[in-house]
C-alpha cells in the first residue's frame, strides 16, 4: 500500500476534526457513547476523503496507460483547397 501523501493527510484530518465538531454540535450529544460514536464516524469520514484524494502519480500513470491503449483516429481524405481545384480546371 502506497504512502499517504500531504494532501491526503491534510484533507483527511481536516475532514475528521470538522465533522467531528459539526456532529457534535447538532447533536448535543453527553454520554460517552455518543461521543464515541460521534467519534468513529468522524475517522471513518475522514479516511474516506483521504483514501478519495487522487495521488498525483496514480493519476499520471492512469492517463498515460489510457493514452497507449488509445485506438488511433482513422484516416479521412481532406477536400484539396477551392484554388488547387481551379488550378486544375483552367492549366
């Protein structure tokens, strides 16, 4: 498994601590096993958004294996220009 990087840290704590604090604001929860619940949300939440987060080489080797395994565009025959076919006509 691949190391988590900043950004992902940083999303995902910032997830745990404000959900944690906005749950346990709207619930005005007092025992100790809502706030344990509460809680374990939060992580799960957290970790959640950081696992989300692209990392920026999976992202680049994503990319670069869709663009090999791209089928090339087919070959179409291009009008000549409206001159080229005078040219033809008149010389």
């Amino acid at each position: 498994m691949p190391r988590p990087t900043a950004t992902q840290l940083a999303y995902g704590s910032a997830t745990v601590f404000l959900s944690t604090l906005a749950m346990l604001l709207l619930s005005q929860t007092q025992t100790g096993i809502g706030v344990a619940v509460i809680a374990l949300a939060g992580l799960g939440l957290g970790l959640l958004v950081a696992m989300t987060v692209p990392m920026p080489g999976a992202a680049r080797a994503a990319r670069r294996a869709a663009v090999r395994t791209a089928a090339p565009a087919p070959l179409r025959a291009v009008p000549a220009p409206v001159e080229a076919r005078t040219a033809e006509r008149t010389g």
